[in-house]
C-alpha cells in the first residue's frame, strides 16, 4: 500500500510527539515515597509572620506531581527522585531536627535552605545527604558549632555556610575546625564561609585550604582571620575570587596573587594592610574587582593601566595611596565603580575620565585633588559623583548635567568651585541629593518651580556667595527632607506657612542671610507644619519665637541665635524631651516665663549668651556637656549644688554678669570640666583649694576681675593641665605657689 509524502510526514510527526509527552510524563512522575517525605517536611515548617522579608510559604498540593511543587525539581531519567530542593527565603521559624524528613531525601543533589529563620542548633545528619554537590545554609538561622557531618558530604562542589552580621546567628567552627572541615571536600569549586567564627591564624587557615586544589571561589569575610597570608594559600592556582574583608590580616598584600592565571575578584578591606601594594596586581588582566578600602597604612600608587584591563570596580577608600591618579585611567573603558576618598591623591582629575563611558559610581571625596573638573558628560549611566572636600576651582558648566539623566547624588562640597550654578543640574529627574556648599558661587538661583526634581530631598548650598531675592519655588520641592541656604546673601520675607508644602523637612537653616523671618503669621495652623528635627534660623531678624515650635515633639537642634527676640523663654522649650541642642545666644531675652524646679530637659548643650537675663540661674539641665550663660544680668549668688549639674559639663561660663557671694566648693566635683569661666562678677572669698587641684584636668581658669581674696593654695598637681589661669583684677595675695612652676605651656 502506498502512502503519500504528506501522511507519512503527519506519522512521523505524530509518533515524535506522542515520544516527547511520554519522556515527559515519565520523567515527571514523582515517587510516592518522595511526596510523602516532602509532604511531612511541609507539615512540620512554621512561618515568622513578623520578618522583614516577604512572606511565602511552602504549600504543596498533594492531588499532583511532586516533580512539579513549587522549588522541587526530580531526577530526568524517570526515576522520579527529587534530587534538588530549594527553599530559600520563604521565612521558616520552624525546627529542622536529625529525624527531619528531609534527611531522608537521600537522592538529593541540591539542597538550598538560605534566608530562613530556623530555630536550631545546626543538625548533624546532613551527612544521610551523601548525594549533595549543592549546599547553601547561608543565613538559614542555625547556630552554633557547625558538625563534623558536613566534612563527609565529600561530592560537594559548593558549600555556602555563610552568616550576616545582620541576619544570621553566631555559627563557629572550633570542633571540627577549618582543616577537619575541608580536608575530604577536595571536588569543592564554591567555598563561603562569610560570618562564622573560624579564629585561625594565618599560618593554619591557608595551609587548611590546601587539599581545595580545585577552588575556584573563596569566601571568609568575618571570619577572626589573622595573617600573614601564608604563601601556602599560592598553590590554589585555580582561584578567580578571593575574598577575606573585615579579618585581620595585618600584613602586606602578597606577590602571588598576581600569578593568578583566572583572578576577578579580590577584595582585603578592612583586614588591616600594610606597606606597599606590588603594582603588578593592577596589571592582571582578569581582574575585574579590587577592593583594598580602609587599609590605613596601605600605601601605593598607580601604574599606567594597559587598554586590556578589565577592571569593573577599583576601591581604594581610606588607604594611604597617594599620587596623581594617570591620564591612562582613561583606558579602563568597563570601569562601572570607582572609590578613592579619603587618600592622599593630589593634582589634577585626568580629562581622560570621559572615556569611562561605563561609570556608574564615583567617589573622590577627602583628598587634594586642584584644578577644574573634567566633564562627565559622556559617563550616562552615573549615579553618584562624590568630589567633596579637595581644592578643586573653576566652573561646573563642562559637563552637560542634562546628559546625566541617572544622577541620583552630586556632592561637591568643600571645595573653592565659582561661577554659576548650571539650572539644568536641579532639572536632572533622578537626583535626589545635591551638596553646593562650602564654594564660591554666585548669582541667583532663579525659579526652580516645575524645573527642578521633584525627588530632591536634600538640598544644601550653604556658605556660598549667592544673592538676590529668595528663591519662594524652594518650598515647591516638595520631597526635600532637609535644606540650607545659610552663610550667602539672599534677602525678602519668609512667611511661616511657606513651610507648610514640605511636609517630609526634617532639617531648615536659613541662617546668615538678609532675611526676615515671620514668626506672627496668624492663618497657618501648627498642624500643617513639617515635624522638625533641626531648624537653624540665626540672624533672620526674628522678633518672637514661632507658634509652631510648641507642637514641635521631635526637635533636637534648635538655634535662633543673634536675632531680636524679646520677653521671656517660654516654658514649653523645656518640655521637649527630644532637644538635645539650644542655642537662644545674643537677642534680648529678659528671663524665663516662670520659676521651674527639677528640670527634667535632656539638652547636651545651652547658650544664653549675650542676653539680658536677670535674678538667678532658673535652668541647669542635668546631662549637659556645654553651658554658657555670659554676658547677662544675673544677679544672685551662685547655687550651693550648683556642682551637682554640672557633673558631664567640659564648658562652663557664668563670666560678665553680676553673681556675688563666694564660689561654691561643689563646683570641684564636675570632673569633666576643661573650661571654667567665672570672670567679670562680683565674686568674694578665698579660692577653694579643690579648684586648684582640678588643674590636672582643668585646662582654662579664668577668675578675672572679681573680688576674690585670701591667698592662692600651693597645691597645683604634679600633672597640671592648665593652659591658662586668670587671676587679674582680684585681691589675692601672697607669694607665687612653688607648684605653679610644674605647669608646662600655660599662659598666666
């Protein structure tokens, strides 16, 4: 019988699919066995429904194929065991114990439990799993010692033990240690052993390593690692990543890391380096990653880097490399990440940085970098450029700020920068931070209205030599969290309502301008008004304080210095448990609204300077590290107690009022005191012989023009610390104390 060309196409067609969905049906059927285990392992999981991390749990259908459950994946040669189970980050708070089901999964080959919060000590009967070639516990939540089980899991190829300081529970390994651990896992490819306690020196840590002649990743971050490195760590030619940070090494970078035929990735921060770093190591090819940041007495600088380098991420923050940074860093064209802050680099920022086409991270803060800054206009993917704090001048209109559409953080404070500031820079839709201050620019700032990001949050132009009428259309920004435009020259009235679009300010300073500020706007309410944290509004020709500070409950810095605010200090102003810093100096306060006695304030630090405050002291916080209440009107005798609260004060002035009476002997128990003021009074009697003898601590001593009398003791300590003592004006007498004589470098 004949059969045309297209039936017999349809045949053959049909049979290779009815094969396919057989191979499938039968690879896919599970076990019955494997489905039971599985099924008794859900029912023994309980969830943490409080955790951090998203809720999800295991729920497995049992009316269908095990193979097709959710993170359960079976064998291929229709068999139907389960060989990989992965049941990471499903927040289990559960116990898993050495009868656990799981560990009757013997056909398991991979095995993922990472990001759990299991209740346990770290069972033993891993070892029933001798199929494994995956594990990962990383962060699972067991605790304690790690077993000598794992140590026979000898087809392990990745082990992933690791715990974050931050999620994880304290894993050791005492016994077994590193050596007993490792010593029969020679297939091991993956090692991550982050956060456990190993405590091993140098010498017994890489000789530990040395039977892993197959490892390719190499992980212990947190681990009580000492050094040397020990050379035998050498013999591990196969490792592309090495990564030890936050151990300490407390040794030189070795050699042979640059012998490292596949190395991508070394990072050593924080591991307490030293000496010179061999510039070989920024001529290995592979290498993608180096991270040597806060090695503080790493010193280096850099090479000419060759157009093969690889190099992604190049951190070097809070070392002692130094230098002039080459124009040949413009040939690391996959450069994503650069970290340099905190070094000793100088001259000039290379032009070649517009190469880094692939720059997404930038951070030359805290060195002596000079000259112009080069244009970034061709670095699109940039998100953070950080060139705070150097000697950098000129413009910043090289770059075309418009091209930077990812920029979320420009930072380029401290420097002596002058022109303009480019509009299009506010106008850059991601930015989020912004940092202007402390540089020499100029004009206005125009109309940000509808230009400007609408997810600025912190916007700080402080110090600078910007004028004109204030910018209104800053309080557009409706995100911003925290704003200074102090120390320029911008002028109008600022009504208090103005503040009542940024409801998210946390931190204001307005401060040293020519504004005024109107505290007596009567149709806002209290309520609409940001909760403040820090609100600096010095010299703003304030003449009251404003209605909204009452309802303030989370102010902590509160400076409305140098303005002309009259009348008495409200009482609400000690009520606020949260005010850690006021600073009221220099206005014409008279007094405090009514007596209060066993004041309950938490400020660290009060100045009242420069007022007209009469009577007696009415407010001596307790916990307060700074009082200054100088240049006033008071007129009392100093408090008997008055020691009593000065017990954490380094600063304390009364000088240039009119207190009388004798000095308080109590005042010789504040034994933090570095600064004592008490000049400019009416002071009468002898000086307590404990106030000489607080000089071993005591660094300023100023008694001048009082009427103090009677003769000064001869008991200055073997280690006196005065650096100025002040007795001028008064009527002292006698000889010169013979003690006086062990002082060095005061002044009298």
């Amino acid at each position: 019988m004949r059969m045309s060309l297209f039936s017999l196409l349809f045949l053959n067609s049909f049979v290779s699919v009815m094969l396919i969905v057989h191979v499938v049906l039968v690879s896919a059927q599970c076990q019955s066995d494997q489905s039971q285990l599985l099924l008794q392992l859900e029912s023994s999981f309980s969830y943490n429904q409080t955790s951090s991390g998203k809720l999800v749990p295991v729920k497995w259908n049992q009316s269908t194929d095990c193979c097709s459950w959710d993170g359960v994946h079976c064998d291929g040669d229709g068999d139907g065991h389960v060989i990989s189970l992965d049941l990471n980050s499903r927040s289990i708070s559960s116990s898993i114990d050495n009868s656990s089901s799981l560990f009757r999964l013997q056909h398991l080959q991979r095995l993922n439990l990472a990001y759990n919060k299991f209740k346990t000590a770290f069972p033993s009967a891993f070892d029933k799993l001798e199929n494994l070639s995956y594990l990962n516990l990383s962060n699972a939540g067991f605790k304690g010692q790690i077993p000598i089980e794992i140590s026979r899991l000898t087809r392990l190829v990745t082990l992933d033990l690791s715990v974050s300081l931050y999620l994880g529970r304290p894993l050791k390994l005492e016994k077994p240690n590193l050596e007993m651990l490792v010593q029969n896992l020679t297939r091991l490819r993956f090692l991550y052993l982050d956060g456990i306690n190993i405590s091993a020196t140098g010498n017994e840590w890489c000789k530990a390593l040395l039977p892993l002649t197959e490892l390719q990743e190499l992980s212990m971050s947190n681990c009580y690692l000492s050094g040397p490195i020990n050379s035998s760590l050498s013999n591990l030619r196969s490792l592309s990543v090495v990564r030890l940070d936050n151990n300490n090494l407390s040794a030189s970078v070795p050699q042979f890391f640059t012998d490292f035929e596949n190395l991508t990735s070394l990072r050593l921060s924080a591991t307490g380096l030293n000496g010179r770093l061999p510039e070989q190591i920024f001529q290995v090819s592979t290498l993608q990653i180096l991270d040597l940041s806060t090695n503080k007495l790493l010193e280096g600088s850099f090479p000419n880097f060759s157009l093969k380098a690889s190099l992604r991420t190049l951190a070097l923050s809070g070392t002692n490399f130094g230098g002039q940074v080459p124009e040949s860093i413009g040939n690391l064209e996959q450069l994503t990440r650069i970290e340099l802050a905190s070094c000793n680099f100088s001259g000039a920022i290379p032009k070649t940085m517009k190469k880094l086409t692939q720059l997404v991270y930038l951070d030359f803060s805290f060195n002596r970098f000079s000259g112009p800054i080069p244009s970034f206009s061709s670095s699109r993917n940039l998100t953070q450029l950080n060139l705070a704090h150097n000697q950098l001048k000129g413009t910043i209109d090289s770059t075309n700020w418009s091209d930077l559409s990812k920029l979320v953080s420009v930072d380029l404070q401290n420097n002596t920068l002058s022109g303009t500031i480019p509009p299009n820079l506010f106008c850059i839709p991601s930015l989020r931070r912004l940092f202007l201050s402390q540089n020499q620019f100029k004009g206005n700032l125009g109309d940000l209205h509808g230009g400007a990001s609408s997810l600025l949050d912190t916007f700080d132009l402080s110090s600078n030599k910007l004028q004109g009428q204030f910018p209104m259309s800053v309080f557009e920004l409706r995100g911003l969290k925290f704003l200074s435009l102090s120390s320029n020259n911008f002028s109008g009235l600022i009504p208090m309502r103005a503040l009542q679009n940024l409801r998210n300010l946390s931190s204001l300073d307005l401060s040293y301008n020519s504004l005024s500020i109107d505290a007596t706007d009567t149709n806002v309410s209290s309520f609409s008004l940001p909760n403040i944290t820090t609100l600096k509004l010095t010299s703003c020709n304030l003449t009251e304080f404003p209605d909204f500070l009452t309802y303030q409950s989370r102010l902590s810095y509160l400076d409305l210095s140098n303005n002309q605010i009259q009348g008495k200090i409200p009482n609400w102003i000690w009520k606020v448990r949260s005010l850690r810093y006021l600073n009221l100096s220099q206005n014409f306060l008279v007094g405090f609204e009514r007596s209060l006695e066993n004041i309950n304030s938490s400020l660290n630090v009060l100045d009242l300077h420069g007022n007209r405050l009469q009577g007696k002291i009415e407010i001596l916080p307790p916990c307060a590290t700074y009082l200054d209440y100088s240049n006033n009107k008071f007129s009392s005798v100093l408090p008997a107690q008055i020691g009593d609260f000065l017990q954490f004060a380094y600063f304390f002035s009364v000088s240039g009022n009119n207190f009388n009476g004798s000095i308080p002997k109590s005042i010789c128990s504040s034994l933090y005191l570095r600064v004592l003021d008490m000049s400019d009074n009416y002071l009468s009697g002898p000086i307590p012989k404990c106030l000489i003898q607080m000089s071993a601590s005591l660094g300023v001593l100023n008694l001048r023009q009082n009427n103090l009398s009677g003769i000064i003791s001869d008991t200055f300590p073997k280690n006196c610390s005065l650096q100025t003592l002040d007795i001028n004006q008064n009527q002292v007498e006698g000889e010169v104390p013979q003690s006086w004589g062990i002082a060095k470098g005061w002044r009298l």
